[in-house]
C-alpha cells in the first residue's frame, strides 16, 4: 500500500515548522497565544470547538474539543456550568488577585472524575484528538485534560467467526476501554498488568501490553514491548498490522500469532502465561507465544466433558490430514500407483474419467481453484446472498461440469471432502495454512507420486520444527517432552487429574491436597 511506503525526509510534511513555535512548546501564562497556537494547527478543521467563557465573571477561559468524541451533557453539568457559576469573591479556590489557583480549579471548581495536567502544545493536542477536552485558563501556564471522551460503539455481542454452543458469548469491540474491561472484570486480581503504546505517525493508536505479574516470563514482556518499538508506519488501523510486525517468521505460511475476538481465549491465554496484545479501534486481540496444537484447540474444548472433547479434537487432526493430503493422495495413485486400488473400484473410476481429457493433476488443480473461488465469492457476498451463492455455485457448477466431460465424479467427491475437513480447523489463519500448501502437495504428489507427498511431509515438519513464536518452540508441546504438556495435546485430560496447569515458561502450578 502506497500509504504506508517509507517515505524520505525532505518529502515529509513539515507539520512542526509551520506552526509558531512547534508542537513541542510549553504552554504560557498568556491565553490567547496558547489558543493562537492550537487554532493555526486545528486550522481548517470545523469539527473542533473552541468555548471561551468567564470564571467568576472576570478570568478568561477556553474549552478545546472535537465535536463528537466528547460527552456534551458532562460538559455542561460538570464544567461550564459549576465554573461560570463560581463568585470571584467567597469562593475557596480564589485569589486576591480574583484568579483561580491550581490547587482550587482542580479541587473545588470541576466536579470531572479525571483530571490531568497538560504542559506542553503537544499533549493538549493529542488531549483533544484521544477525545478529552483541555481547558486552558489564562494566568495559568498549563492546562487541564478532562477525561470526558465519548463516541458511539457498538453493543458486546458473540464473535460470529468464533462461535460456541456452550461458552461466554462475550466478544471483544473496536472500543479499548471496554475490551480492557472485559479482561478486567473476569481477573480480578492487580497482577493482571497492562503498558500502553503509541503507534502510528498519524494515527497515534493505542496499544496496551497484558500479561499477568509472576506468571508471564519478564522475557516474554521485554521481548513484546521491543518489537512493538520497532514499528514505524503512518498509521495501524488493525491488529493485522502488528502481527505481520511482530511475527518470528513473517514469510512462514504457519500464523505465530493466535488472533481471537473472544475474551475468554485472552482470559485463558493470560492465565497460561502467555501475552495479550489490545489495539483501541480493533476487536482482534492478539496473542502470543502460540504453539501448533493450541491452533488446533478451541474454547469449548474446555467447557464440555473430557471424552466428547477429546474426540472432537482426534477428528480435528483427523480433519487436517484429510484438507493437506487427500488431493494429493487421489492425484498419486491414480497417475502412479493404480495397484492400489481394488479392481472394481479402479474399473468405477476409470469409466468416470473416461470422457475427461484431463490428467488427475490439472483436473484437481481447477476443481480446487473453483471451490476457492466460491468460497471466497461467499465471504464478500452480503449475508443474506453469500450463502446461497455459494451452495448453489457448487451444486451447479459441479453437476455441469461432470455432464460436460471436464471433471469425473470421484474428483468432486474428493474436492467436497477436503474443503468440509478445513471447515473443522478452529482458527482461520491456520485453515488459510493448509489451504496454500495443499497446491504445492498436489504438484509433488502428481510428479513424484506418493514419494513426492513424503518428501512435502517431511519438508513441512522439518519447517514447523525450526519456527518460533516470541523465541518459543512452534512444536512446544513436544519439545521438550513433558508430562503436564502432553496431557492437553492428544486429549482434553479432565480437570480433576490435571496437576498442573499449562504454562509456557515451564512452570508448573501444583494443585493443593
């Protein structure tokens, strides 16, 4: 994207040098030169208001902010109307001289829960755009940030991508406040620890760090908050952006970073040691390290009974063989190990094929490539039209294209099984994973047959054995072997038998009695 092309310094805008003085200058006794300053950087901007009153009918005042992120009703309760109510004579917060004092403004004047001083152009600026109104008094050399910001959001609803039949239907928003505050309300413990960032030239978005004290390595932290300094964009809109950032092997297909809209993922993922990445404006949240199988594991594993769990998760493994080999596997022996096959089923699939004038490789490989295509065209499709596309594309497309000779049969079996076998992949980025390798797969399975499907195997491990997320093992669970490890691996291990709770740092949480 052309907006985010490093650009060179002579082609900068210029933004501190046009303005008197720079953003950096500290704010003056004088009123009307601090209001000047800021009105030449808001300058064509009808959004911001600047409300000049009196307090106690004889000391000048001005109220900055942007129409629309602020709580007007507070505003008016809360600070215009207490201050130009004030008597300039009786009053505590007065001087001789019938000015307000710091001490008095702050203490006896406004009744706003949130009050923080501002000494520099700069921080009132980035005061008014966070959507917190500054008021500037005149004889004083700071201002005041009042935490009055309010903006439409939406209502917590459940994370359509990442829905559960038994489970908190609690999802994340774009509002930061609120995602903190769903962390906040499930751990009620103060080791739940969050470091907010600035990022974006531009932008100036907000990005906290959440870790639990004590549980998470300080490595983990130190490391997070490192690789976040290192960002340099104009501006980070989504979370997308950081995890293309802050990812061990970004040229890797495998994702090293889970991204979740649920809370109780964050929640558990902090619990286990693990770190919390929250963007304001995106309700993705981030999480890392991430091993291989914990893409594989979803929440509800967690919430319902050990031998069902288990059993969803087997066939989720099960699921994944079947989405990166069964192409592969179809294509290698019919174009190289027919033995294989039983002779009447062989018979079956040679009358299939025998009007198709393609080889098994190519007719695949556009069976595979329409499939995409109309899963795709469902995905950017409105809701109420995406669906119906989709299941209709395939049912005539598939029925047409057998009549008319291009494709057999067994093929648009085989090619309905494996996109149904990457729907069971819990996490989407993963399903993407083996969504491109399986194109690769069937290149090797139709040049080499099933040798070429071993050696695309052992290629895959030996890759996934060299990954790290956040400087841990991508094959973590195994490596090192470890009991308390295994035991949430293969199978969802009872609550009751755990003695240990997973942790990512090799610390174990013995349980008491």
């Amino acid at each position: 994207m052309r907006f985010f092309q490093r650009r060179k310094k002579g082609n900068l805008p210029q933004l501190a040098a046009a303005k008197p003085g720079g953003t950096q200058d500290a704010l003056t006794a004088g009123i009307h030169d601090n209001v000047q300053k800021i009105k030449n950087i808001y300058r064509d901007c009808i959004d911001v208001v600047f409300r000049s009153f009196q307090i106690a009918g004889n000391t000048s005042a001005v109220l900055i902010y942007i129409n629309g992120l602020v709580n007007m009703e507070e505003i008016n309760e809360n600070v215009l109307r207490p201050l130009m109510n004030q008597h300039s004579s009786g009053g505590q917060g007065a001087t001789p001289a019938g000015q307000l004092s710091v001490t008095g403004l702050l203490e006896q004047q406004l009744t706003v829960a949130k009050v923080n001083k501002v000494q520099t152009i700069d921080e009132c600026i980035q005061s008014i755009a966070s959507g917190n109104p500054v008021l500037l008094v005149d004889g004083q050399s700071e201002g005041f940030a009042l935490g009055l910001s309010k903006w439409e959001k939406r209502a917590i609803e459940e994370p359509v991508a990442e829905s559960v039949i038994r489970g908190p239907r609690e999802g994340f928003i774009e509002s930061l406040e609120t995602n903190l505050s769903l962390l906040r309300r499930r751990i009620r413990s103060p080791l739940l620890k969050t470091k907010s960032v600035t990022l974006g030239k531009y932008t100036k978005t907000e990005v906290v760090i959440c870790y639990m004290e004590g549980i998470a390595p300080e490595a983990f932290v130190a490391e997070t908050e490192k690789r976040l300094g290192r960002i340099e964009l104009d501006g980070v809109l989504e979370t997308g952006y950081l995890e293309e950032l802050i990812e061990d092997h970004p040229y890797s297909p495998f994702p090293q970073v889970l991204n979740t809209e649920r809370s109780d993922v964050a929640i558990a993922s902090l619990l286990e040691g693990r770190i919390v990445i929250v963007q304001d404006g995106s309700p993705f949240v981030l999480v890392m390290p991430v091993s291989f199988y914990s893409l594989l594991q979803s929440s509800e594993d967690y919430y319902q009974r050990t031998l069902i769990s288990t059993l969803i998760r087997w066939l989720r493994y099960l699921f994944l063989l079947i989405s990166l080999l069964l192409p592969s596997i179809y294509i290698a022996i019919l174009t190289f190990h027919q033995e294989m096959i039983p002779t009447s089923l062989l018979l079956t699939v040679a009358a299939s094929r025998e009007r198709v004038p393609f080889p098994a490789l190519v007719e695949a490989l556009i069976m595979e490539i329409v499939f995409e295509a109309l899963r795709e065209a469902g995905v950017r499709l409105p809701k109420q039209t995406g669906a119906a596309v989709s299941i209709v594309g395939a049912l005539v497309i598939g029925q047409a294209a057998v009549q008319a000779g291009l494709v057999s049969a067994p093929m648009i079996m085989i090619v309905a099984l494996t996109g149904i076998a990457s729907f069971a992949v819990p996490r989407f980025t993963a399903g993407i994973a083996l969504r491109m390798l399986r194109f690769p797969m069937m290149f090797l399975a139709g040049s080499l047959g099933l040798l070429g499907i071993m050696l695309g195997v052992l290629l895959i491990l030996i890759h996934m054995a060299s990954l790290r997320s956040l400087g841990v093992p991508y094959l973590n669970a195994h490596v090192p072997n470890t009991d308390h490890k295994a035991k949430d691996v293969l199978a969802r291990t009872p609550w009751w038998k755990l003695n240990a709770s997973p942790r990512v740092n090799e610390r174990r949480n013995e349980r008491q009695g």
